[in-house]
C-alpha cells in the first residue's frame, strides 16, 4: 500500500476536494501546518519578507516531516515541500531545489504525489469571489511545479480542466491503485 501520498498544485485545481474526498476513503488526513505552528503561520502569512517566511516553513516542514514520521497508517497531506520550493523558488528569485537541496532530502518523501494543473481560464472561472488578482504569478508558480515535479519520478500529473470532480477523484485512485501495486511487485 502506498503510505504517503501528497496532493500539490495552485490554488483552484482541486487539492483540497480531492484530499477531502480520499478523507472519507479512509485515508487519514494529515494536519496541512505542523501543531505548534498555527498562530505564527497567521502571522507570518503577512510579512512581505520571503526570506523570513521561506525560513519559517523550512522550520515547519521539518516539524511536520517528523510528524509524519509518526503515522502508522496510510496518509494524504494537503500540500507540503512542493509548494514551497515552487512558490519560493519565484519569491526569492533563486532554484530552492539546489541551494536547499540537503535540507529537502532531509524530509520524510511522500510515496506517491498527485500534482494537479489547470489552465488560467479554468482558474480563472473556478475563482468565483475572484480572490486571486495575479494569474501572471499564478501561471508562473504551476509552470515551476511542473519543472520540478520532472525531477521525481513518483509524481503523477493530473490536469483538472475537463474533469469532473468525480473523474479527477476516479483518475486519482486509479493513479494510487496503480502505484501500489509496482510498490508491492517491488518488494516481492
């Protein structure tokens, strides 16, 4: 059985639905920020300094992977090091992967992420209380998840703009099917 799966993406593709749905499959939810961390990550979340809050979620990632390291059974996380290294590499105007490289092989790895991707129209549409005023920025973050996620080999890209809920859900236990079994076939 695959352990660890994590949900990535921009916002609106649907990583928040499908962790729901995969929820009530009897995945255990993971907690998205590490306990402890809550209160400084509302406070955080408004300081225009992305080296002080690329520090701060390092910090909490590392909380997190250790506790994650204490989960027996399967899990999904909603987000966790992808987000961060596409999000700050374009903040910080730096390649996170590399220059951090240590500290995320240092990070419990999920089993299995599911990166989900729709195009700016989509997002566009999905966006109904139009909270998101930067699709330019938003555009620029998918494309780095995307340069990113070719670097692993157990990323599975989902695009979400014609599906369903209901589909992308299917295509994602198909995918985490799928992936248990090379890994049981592994340990045989």
């Amino acid at each position: 059985m695959v352990k660890f799966i994590c949900i990535e993406g921009i916002s609106y593709t649907g990583k928040t639905t499908l962790f729901e749905n995969l929820g009530r499959q009897g995945f255990y939810k993971a907690n998205r920020i590490a306990l402890g961390y809550d209160k400084d990550y509302r406070a955080i979340k408004k300081d225009n300094n992305f080296k002080a809050k690329f520090d701060f979620f390092k910090e909490e990632l590392k909380s997190r992977s250790n506790d994650y390291l204490k989960i027996d059974e399967s899990f999904i996380a909603d987000r966790y090091f992808l987000s961060i290294i596409a999000h700050y590499s374009i903040y910080l105007k730096q390649d996170v992967i590399s220059t951090d490289l240590d500290f995320f092989n240092s990070l419990i790895q999920p089993d299995l992420t599911l990166l989900l991707t729709a195009n700016m129209d989509t997002i566009k549409k999905r966006d109904k209380k139009r909270i998101e005023n930067n699709f330019e920025l938003l555009n620029e973050i998918q494309d780095r998840f995307l340069r990113v996620a070719s670097n692993f080999s157990n990323i599975q890209i989902i695009k979400t703009d014609e599906l369903s809920i209901e589909e992308v859900f299917i295509k994602a236990m198909k995918i985490i099917s799928n992936s248990t079994q090379i890994l049981n076939e592994q340990i045989l």
